[in-house]
C-alpha cells in the first residue's frame, strides 16, 4: 500500500525521525489555516506547498511550489488542487490532486551550508535481508545516480538478528561527509529510520532529499513509504491511510470482490487461474498480434458468480476487443468452469465481443463438449497455441 | 532417483485438521503419497484422516520420524511453523502459503539458513516427484514419470509445462515449484543444480518471470558448471508494465536487469534454450532430447 508524504512522515514522526513539519489542507482556504498555523508553531516565514499525489516527480510537473507570504500560499493551493499533475513518474493525462502538503521552509540561511542526500530502506531480494541504500547525491533521480555516478551510491545491509548497529549509522555519516552535530545526528536519523521501516512492517522507505539544514539538524524533507499490505493486519491504524482515490477504479472493484487485476493498455481481455500462467497468457497474446488489456488472476475457484464478475470487470473497458480465458484446471474442474462460463453469458444476456475459451487438465474434454454445445458464440481451445491462433483469427 | 521427494520422505502436514490442510492432504494420501502425520497445535492425540495428530512438530520427529513437512498454516503463523520445523530437525521444508508478510520470511529465512534443512517456498505449488511422492497442491495426473525435471515459480504454469513435456511422449523426474515471493528458501539456482546432478534427469525445464535475479544467477550457475544437460527456459512477462505487481509479490520489474527480456538475454547467452511462446516448452524440450 502506497501512502501520500504526508501520511509517510506521520509514521516516520511517529518512531523518532525528524521530518520536515506541515498540514494538510483541501482547499486553499484551509491551506492559508494552515500555514498561519505552521507560523505560530515553527516561526517559518516562508511555506513550501506540495501536491499529494501518489506519484514522484512532482516538483518537475509544478506540483511543489514555495510561498512567500499568505497570499501566494492562497494563490498557489488554489492552483495545484484539482489539476491534474503530470510527472514523469504519472500518464500522459496526469493525477487529479485533491490536497496539498502545506509544510515549513527548511532551507532558511545559517551558519553552514545545507546539503542534501539520498536515503531509502529496502529488501535486497538477493540475500533476503533489509538494507539502507544512501547517497550524496540527494534532491536527484537516484536512477540517474546509478547510471552516471554509481561510486556515489552506498548501501549497509541489516543482520536481522541484531537490527542496525552503531557502527553501521557511523558508517552512513561518515560516507556522506559529515562532522560535528550533523554527523551525530544523522547517526540518530538513520537509526530511527530503520527502526520506523521494520516497526511499520514498510516494503520502502524512500527519503529524497534528506537535507542537513544551516543549523546542522538532519531531516526528512520527502517520504516515500509502501507499507506490505500482508502485515496490514497488525497495522489496524494504517488500514484508514489507503487512499482509492490514488488508484484506478476497476482494479479497486475488482479487490473488493478477491480478483487479482492490473489495468493495461491493450485490446485483449484475459481471465487465468495462476499469476505465472496469467503473465504467460499475456505474453502470448502480444504474440498473436494483440496487446493484453489486463492482468487477471481469478485464482482457484471459478465458478459461474466469479466468471461473470471477472467478465463484467474486463467489459468495463472499452479497448477490449476480444476475451481469452485460459484455466487449466487442476483441482478445478474444467467442467465446473466451463459451465460458470456459460452460465455466466447466460446471465449476462450477451457478452458485446468475441470470447474464446481454452481448458486444459481435469475433465477438458467435457468441458469442450459443454462449450461447444452451448450454442452461444464463444469459441473453445484445449491447447495453449490453438487458443493463441484463435486470438490472431478474431483480431483480423 | 528423484529430488527432495520420493517413496521414502516420512511427510507431515503442519496445518493439518484446518481446511486446506485437511483437503490437500487427503490428496496427498489419496496418490500414495506416504503421509506420516500432521501437526495442529492443541488437537495432538488425536487421528485425521486416519493419521496422527500431534502438538508440536518434535512430537511428530520423535514418534515417525518425520524428514519432510508441507505447510498450510494461515500467513501469520506461517514463518512460526517453518521454524519450528526447522528446529525440530525437519530436512524438507515445503511453505504452500501465500501472503506471509516479508519482515517474518526475513526472519525465517534467515533462522533456516544455519540449519541442515532445505526450505521450499513459500507461496509455491510444492514438490512433485511422479509415482512416488505428491507433496504439494498440483494435479497429480498432470506429472507422469520420465526424465525431465522442471523448476517454477509458478504454479499452473508448472502444471502447463509437465502437460506439454507429457504430451510430447516425455515425463517428468521432480517437478519443484519454488514460489513467486519476494523472499523464498530454495532458489532457481539450487533447484536447477540439484536436477542437473541427479542422474534419472535428463534435461531440465526452468520457468521464470520477471523480479528478481534468480534465474539470471541459475543461468550463470549453469554456464559455469560446464553441465551438457540441456535446460530449456521461459519467462512469464514480457508485456508485464514496470512498477506493477502482477499477482505474485515478487513478480515486480524494479529495474532494467530484471525484466523478461533482461532475463532471456543472459540465460540464452549461458546456453539455454528460452523460449519466447510459453506454447513452445514442450516442443522444445523434445526438440532438444533429440
């Protein structure tokens, strides 16, 4: 579960880190509350109004703006809520904002210059243990950084058994240059992040920039943070922090009811049991000269009330031209499912694009015999290939 | 021979009187599998399924003599139970569960690895070795005996492969399912080297998908082993966007090096026969045992 900056430096807060300070706000009636409010409490002059969307790069697409006074602080909000941000990181028509970040100018003059770094918490899936990847090169793609300077990237990899050690948060201030009070603490900031990351049950953390202001405090400027939605259930809190607006429509509908669906591009509908299967069904259908219009894993039981809310799903967008289901029933029956299909376009009256139907395994031949008896028009397959011709045939 | 699983492995099934444990054990006992007994906390002394129960998975090591588990325990009990399994000295590990949350498979992964046992999974279909021992989900029908050996991460897939082999006159040694989580216990590589050293395989199907280096490092490990085992391979995902989990938690391609395409390009550069149509596997894999 992706959570907006505001919601991610909530948490970081919560377990010690310091964060740059700020409010929400959805109107820019309350963004001016909001920073009069910020005002009184951390003496900041100046105030930094970010969109919150689920998306980085906002700064580029003109979603993070600094204020000067209450004025420009009601003009900008007034702008960037409910325009459509478009980031490098967003589709071509953008993210609607709904709120912004009204938060406290960080950068202000003092007795040191400020610098920035990078700073992120992950799982390295080749060794399956946590570890902070950090670099100097703060405020930047850290792609970027990887490509061009990837002597400046650093990582300090987790003991699970022990959690972070000093030596490892020495070694992270070190590596990035610092002395003095900013070297201690950001000794105490990589620390607290880490902690907040395992104690959150986080899958990422991404901190950019980390900023080392004039007065040498180390903060939390962005956040970035994924909480793992398995270990949601012992984060009873976070649940409320999801935010369906940030997500598309179908694939909402499609959790609700248990079905795996990712939304893509593409003219052909699929419904598979199994996500391997499922990825290879799309493959195979960019082969037979189509694009998949989905991801859709309908797991181990379909039967007809989950066919038919899986068609409805895949109906929903207009792109789709053709829908291939591919089941290869194991411990589902290809009989029982082959049934839920017809039932299924029984009860939908009629189904607006060609549907061809490959099952494979338990019970395949009934359930050909079944599906070309029906008498409605879906075309059967029990090979993979077969049903990848069929595909190829509809679309011409 | 076989791998992991055969006529001999003394299994039991932790998370055994609970609704998937009671259905695919019965599967299980029901292909001849030799299922020894079952672990369910607080229901020890009891018989399931005509087997005993037992409290803990100690009991079960002590009074069988159990050397292999398969795990349907509930995702947050799960990395508990690889544990205890781990400690009670069980060799074969195999986690069926899906949806354990990636901080405990940190911490049971991590607990396994300085131990003498194997862990399969999770997320995985299990482990199949035909005729002799179904410790798994998968249609048992599917597999029949032969010599070719088959690894995935997927689990219909798994079964869409053995059907092809099967169908071209073939049969399968061990099929293992490795699972498609972020964090798994066998990896590529390992299921790979053990089918390549077992003398009954004569080739192996591997089957990826995008996320992760696994199949990139099995792909080197093979080059490097010098081994004239053909290994025939697909990965699920070429049209899969970046950024996007698709179904399988690991299944994510976060950078350049772990998309399909990046994966195809070093396995076949390491001498394996991939296959761009997950149609093709069987027909490869005949093609290449002449």
């Amino acid at each position: 579960m992706n959570l907006h900056e505001y919601q991610g430096k909530d948490i970081l807060s919560s377990f010690g880190v310091r964060i740059q300070r700020g409010i929400v706000a959805q109107t820019a009636d309350e963004a001016v509350a909001a920073a009069k409010k910020l005002t009184e409490e951390t003496g900041t002059g100046w105030h930094v109004i970010k969109a919150q969307v689920h998306a980085g790069g906002r700064g580029k697409g003109g979603g993070v703006k600094l204020a000067k006074n209450l004025e420009e602080v009601q003009s900008i909000a007034d702008q960037i809520i409910g325009m459509n941000l478009i980031t490098p990181q967003t589709s071509a028509e953008g993210k609607k904002v709904h709120q912004v970040l009204v938060a406290e100018d960080v950068y202000y003059p003092g007795p040191s210059e400020t610098s920035e770094f990078y700073m992120s918490v992950l799982l390295n899936r080749a060794t399956g243990r946590n570890m902070i990847m950090y670099s100097t090169e703060g405020g930047m793609d850290i792609e970027t950084v990887a490509e061009e300077t990837p002597h400046l990237i650093f990582t300090e990899e987790i003991d699970p058994a022990v959690g972070i050690m000093p030596f490892q948060a020495r070694r992270v201030a070190f590596n990035l240059g610092l002395s003095g009070a900013a070297f201690k603490d950001m000794t105490k900031f990589v620390t607290a992040l880490y902690t907040a990351y395992v104690k959150s049950d986080s899958s990422l953390f991404e901190i950019n920039p980390v900023l080392k202001t004039s007065d040498d405090k180390i903060m939390a400027v962005d956040a970035k943070v994924t909480i793992d939605d398995n270990a949601l259930y012992r984060h009873k809190d976070y649940v409320a922090l999801r935010d369906i607006r940030e997500e598309n429509p179908i694939e909402v509908e499609a959790k609700e009811v248990g079905l795996n669906y990712v939304d893509l591009d593409g003219n052909v509908g699929c419904m598979v049991n199994g996500a391997g299967l499922a990825m290879a069904t799309m493959d195979l259908i960019k082969q037979a000269g189509g694009e998949p219009a989905n991801f859709l894993d309908v797991g181990g039981t379909a039967d007809a009330a989950r066919v038919e809310t899986a068609f409805k799903i895949i109906l929903k967008d207009p792109n789709v031209k053709a829908i291939l289901i591919n089941i290869f029933g194991g411990i589902v029956r290809c009989d029982r499912v082959a049934q839920g299909v017809i039932d299924a376009y029984k009860n939908m009256g009629s189904v607006p694009v060609p549907i061809i139907v490959r099952l494979q395994g338990t019970n395949a031949d009934i359930a050909k015999d079944l599906i070309d008896n029906s008498g409605l028009d879906v075309l059967s397959a029990t090979e993979f290939q077969e049903a990848a011709d069929k595909v190829h045939e509809v679309l011409a | 021979m076989s791998v992991l699983v055969n006529k001999d492995s003394k299994i039991i099934v932790q998370g055994f009187t609970g609704s998937e444990g009671t259905f695919h054990a019965g599967q299980m006992i029901e292909y001849g599998t030799n299922v020894v007994g079952g672990v369910t906390p607080g229901k020890g002394g009891q018989t399931h399924l005509d087997k005993p129960v037992f409290n803990t998975v100690k009991e079960a090591v002590d009074a069988v003599a159990a050397d292999t588990s398969i795990i349907f325990v509930p995702p947050a009990f799960a990395a508990d139970a690889i544990m205890e399994a781990a400690d009670a000295g069980i060799k074969v590990i195999i986690t069926i569960t899906e949806g354990i949350p990636v901080a405990d498979m940190i911490k049971a992964s991590d607990y396994v690895k300085d131990r003498d046992c194997r862990l399969v999974g999770p997320n995985c279909p299990g482990v199949i070795t035909p005729d002799e021992a179904k410790v798994g989900i998968m249609p048992g029908f599917v597999f029949k005996k032969g010599k070719v050996g088959i690894v995935s991460k997927s689990g219909t897939l798994t079964y869409e492969a053995a059907d092809q082999v099967v169908k071209q006159g073939l049969g399968i040694t061990t099929a293992i399912g490795i699972g498609g989580d972020p964090i798994i216990g066998t990896t590529t590589k390992e299921a790979v080297e053990l089918l390549i050293n077992d003398p009954e395989t004569e080739a192996v199907v591997m089957i990826g998908e995008i996320g992760g280096q696994l199949e990139a490092d099995a792909a080197n490990w093979y080059k490097s082993s010098g081994s004239s085992k053909p290994i025939v391979g697909f990965i699920a995902g070429e049209t899969a966007p970046a950024g996007r989990t698709m179904g399988h938690a690991g299944a994510i391609v976060g950078g350049s090096d772990d998309t399909a395409q990046a994966k195809k390009k070093i396995m076949r550069a390491c001498g394996i026969h991939v296959v761009d149509s997950p149609a093709e596997i069987g027909k490869k894999v005949a093609e290449v045992l002449g």
